[in-house]
C-alpha cells in the first residue's frame, strides 16, 4: 500500500509541497530531515481534507482564489466560546471582511469589532444589531461615530483627548473605555505605536474623563497580532488591573469593561502554544481583579478564527533562473492578496507536480520589485499553468488586495 508524505521543514526552509510516495511507515527519513504524519501542521490537515473540493473549484473560478473553509471557522470560534466561556468573543471583522463569512459567524452567535461604516452596513444587511458591535478603533471619524450612534454600538474605544471631545460632542451616551499600550515584544506582527497610552497617560486621560463626565467603563489592549507568549497577556493584566484599582480608589469609578483584544496565534509554517495555556495564565490573573464578577470580559479574535481556514489558490505564470537563482512567478502578490509578507508572515505553499524538487524564489504578477511573497521555498518543479497553493491565507489577505498593476484581486468562496 502507497501512501503519500508531505514534508514540511528541511533545515529551516519552507519545504510546502515537496512529496514521497513510500511502502506505508510510521515515519521517514530523507537526507538530513525526518517527518512523521503526526508532525503535519494544522492547515495541511485542513488542505488534505480540502484538496479535492478545491481543485473541483478552481476550473470553475479564475485564479487566484481564496478557498474558506467553514469548518475550520466553526472549530476555531467554537473553540475560543469553549476555553473563555466568560468572554464575549468579537470577530474583528478587518481579519476577513467576506459576507458569507461574516453570515456564518453571525449565525454561530459571534459578536463583532468593527472600525468603518462599510463594516457596519455589511453587519446590519446581515440582520446583526448594532447591540452586537463594539468598535476599538481609537480615531474614528465624526460620520461613522454618528453611524454607532444610529445603529447602536454603544462601545467605543478613546486614545486621547480629542477623541474624548468628539465622542461628547457626537454620541454623548456612548460607553467608552480606554486604549492601553503595552510592549509587543512577542508578536511577530507589533501593533505598539500608534495607537494607545501607557499606564500614566491612561491615567492623566481618565482624570480628563471623569472632568468631562464621560461614561468611561474600561479599557483594552492588544498584545500584538500572532503573539504566541502568554505571559504577553498576563503583563497587560497586571497593567490593567492597577488602573481598575487607580480609577476605583482616586475617582470612585468602577470600571467594569475589560477587552483583551486579539492577538491569538495561528500555525503557519511553525507550531504555536496550545489555546489553553493562554487560558491558564488569563484567567489566574483575572482572579486578582476587584469585583472578578462584575466584569464584563471581551475578545477580538480575527486571525485566530479565520487564518487557518484560508487557502489561497495561485497559477503558475512564468519561471525563470536570475543570479543563479530559481524564479517562481504566480498571480498573486504583495499588491494584489498577500500583503502581510512585508511584515515578515511566512506561509506553506503546496504544488501537485512530482517533478524534482528545487529552491525557489516566488514572486508575484506586477511589474514592482518589491513584490515578492517568498524566498527559499523548496517546492516540486511546476509548468506554466499548474496551481499553487499558500495556506493559513485566510487573515488579512483579500482585504489587503488591490488592483495594482491591473491583477485581479481574489475572488472568495466559502465551502
């Protein structure tokens, strides 16, 4: 009996694709690496039990296209509602902004992060009450903090002073709570800079606040996108919790909101920590916290719940040798679906040739040169014509796309 090895990592290279067919073993060895089934990681399970549907699709559907799959979706909510059952877990709609998405979160009961008007008139066109939003984009527009109002998304995040002014002048009623920043020192993507205020500027603006009689319930934070340490979380609590402290004993203000953000890591190319070693250290910490039941705990999950459900489906466009070194070029790019290589994201990419196996470079269809989605990919030789396939693409992929170039952007479908 045949079976069919797909080995993931030779001495640090992305080794998507490459395949051997052997007599059926627990494991192999080939040169310098060794791979059991076990090994395989979380998205190639996903693509195996795909495969089939996908390459059904793809000779329906122009390339490139961005593969959903709805299972994958429901176990990573689900999984989040199971491990934080006191959290109120709000789909960061940014993550992957498609209707039949969003359609199908809404019906599993998720709540939703939104930061535009356009996310909001996707929610209430899906029939999903404004009751139902929160917005933690800290500078927002007069306009859409007028939308919160109308629609009732009554939680909305503050970073500064004018952001206060405006809230008070726009939606007086509105339930604020305030954005703290801490050191992303662990994430692979840092979200630290632009937004949010250390503990004394926390401080100095809930003293504004409470001067200006705003309705301030909380605070959140994020600890940075694909963050895969615990202990990122447990500092930001520990920060927290001495402002629930300061605004209770200084201002007899008890806060009451706390959003922990997003942040949670998927598995791209390496392992990550098992969900409930986030829950461990979470949840001891909120036991320090005074009036532990009065709080009212939230999430925005976007990768976590839709990374690893995304299979972005690629064609070969050209090939070429330059400096000596092999050149894959593929219909998707930086520009046009996989924006988040710039900032360091490394995928798996899959092939069905057999041919031998070479180092290449991936380049993507525009005429830029800095588009570039990977290099040193070790993959079967393809022809012109053949798919590849890049997965975990399902975060911050399509909603990064543009027409740059005159390249399509993806189309997505949900299965």
């Amino acid at each position: 009996m045949k079976i069919v090895f797909e080995v993931v990592i030779l001495s640090g290279k992305n080794l998507g694709g490459f395949r051997e067919e052997m007599e059926e073993l627990p494991s192999i060895r080939l040169g310098d690496f060794y791979v059991s089934k076990a090994e395989f990681l979380f998205p190639e399970k996903v693509f195996a039990r795909l495969k089939g549907k996908i390459d059904y699709l793809v000779y329906e559907h122009k390339t490139p296209l961005l593969v959903i799959d709805s299972l994958t979706v429901r176990k990573r909510y689900y999984e989040l509602v199971k491990y934080f059952p006191d959290f109120k877990v709000h789909y960061a709609v940014k993550a992957n902004d498609n209707s039949s998405v969003l359609e199908l979160l809404a019906n599993l009961g998720a709540n939703f992060e939104v930061a535009s008007i356009s996310e909001v008139i996707k929610l209430v066109e899906l029939g999903v009450s404004g009751s139902r939003m929160i917005t933690s984009n800290p500078i927002k527009p007069l306009d859409f903090i007028e939308v919160c109002r109308q629609v009732g998304v009554n939680y909305l995040c503050v970073d500064s002073k004018d952001e206060i002014e405006k809230i008070k002048f726009a939606f007086p009623d509105a339930k604020v709570y305030i954005r703290l920043e801490i050191e992303n020192k662990e994430s692979s993507w840092p979200l630290s800079g632009k937004f949010g205020l250390n503990e004394e500027e926390v401080k100095d603006l809930i003293d504004y606040a409470v001067r200006k009689k705003v309705n301030l319930v909380g605070l959140t934070f994020h600890a940075g996108s694909q963050n895969n340490s615990p202990d990122s979380f447990v500092y930001a609590l520990d920060v927290a919790r001495r402002i629930f402290d300061f605004a209770r004993e200084k201002y007899k203000l008890y806060m009451y909101l706390l959003n922990i953000g997003g942040g949670f890591p998927i598995e791209y190319t390496d392992r990550i920590k098992d969900i409930d070693q986030f829950r461990v250290k979470i949840y001891d910490k909120l036991r320090e916290f005074n009036n532990r039941e009065n709080l009212i705990l939230q999430m925005e999950p976007g990768r976590r719940i839709i990374g690893e459900a995304g299979i972005m489906v690629s064609r070969v466009i050209g090939k070429a040798v330059r400096g000596g070194k092999n050149w894959l070029y593929i219909d998707v790019g930086v520009f046009n679906g996989m924006m988040e290589v710039i900032g360091g994201i490394n995928y798996i990419f899959k092939t069905n040739s057999r041919r031998k196996a070479k180092v290449w470079n991936i380049g993507g269809p525009s005429c830029d040169s800095t588009d570039i989605v990977a290099k040193d990919v070790l993959l079967p030789e393809p022809e012109i014509g053949d798919f590849v396939y890049i997965l975990s693409a399902g975060a911050y992929t399509s909603v990064y796309a543009a027409p740059f170039n005159g390249y399509r952007v993806p189309t997505t479908i949900l299965i």
